[in-house]
C-alpha cells in the first residue's frame, strides 16, 4: 500500500492517495482482500458477496484529529477495504 502512494500518477493526486474502487471476480462469497502487517505478522482477510472492493488510504487523516489516549491520526495512517456495489451504480 505504501509504497507507491506517492507515485506520480493522475487518480492517486486527484484523491490525495487511493480511493480506488476494484471490481471483484466470482459469485457468491469469495476472499476479496488479504493484508499483512509486516511487523506483527497479523493477518486480516475479507470475504463478501458484494462485486465490488472501495480501497481508501486514509487521505484526509491529520494531525490536529485525535484519539481516546491522546495520540494524533496522520495522513495515510489507517485504510478502509468496503465490500460494495460499485460507486453511482442504481
């Protein structure tokens, strides 16, 4: 995720980083998404029925937000994988 946020490409400067939506292929329910924290080795893994995966980096995140202990968010410092119809669709 990470790596290439900062490439220079058109839709990753227009969103200030992804918030991308992918289609996915098969029926019914299928693994749509695994990611891998490489320090902690923790594993999440997404399944859905829906045709549809909205990738979001956490492009607005900053500083001045915080949270219960404290501590502040920064840019791109969480994501978001939504199971979804695609965007505009009836």
């Amino acid at each position: 995720m990470g790596k290439d946020i900062e490439k220079q490409n058109e839709q990753l400067k227009i969103g200030v980083g992804y918030d991308h939506n992918y289609i996915l292929n098969g029926d019914g329910l299928k693994l749509a998404a695994t990611v891998k924290a490489p320090k902690s080795g923790i594993i999440m893994e997404v399944l859905t029925t829906e045709p549809g995966m909205q990738f979001f980096s956490g492009n607005f995140l900053n500083e001045m937000e915080t949270r219960k202990n404290g501590s502040s968010y920064s840019k791109n410092a969480a994501f978001c994988l939504e199971s979804q119809h695609f965007p505009d669709s009836p």
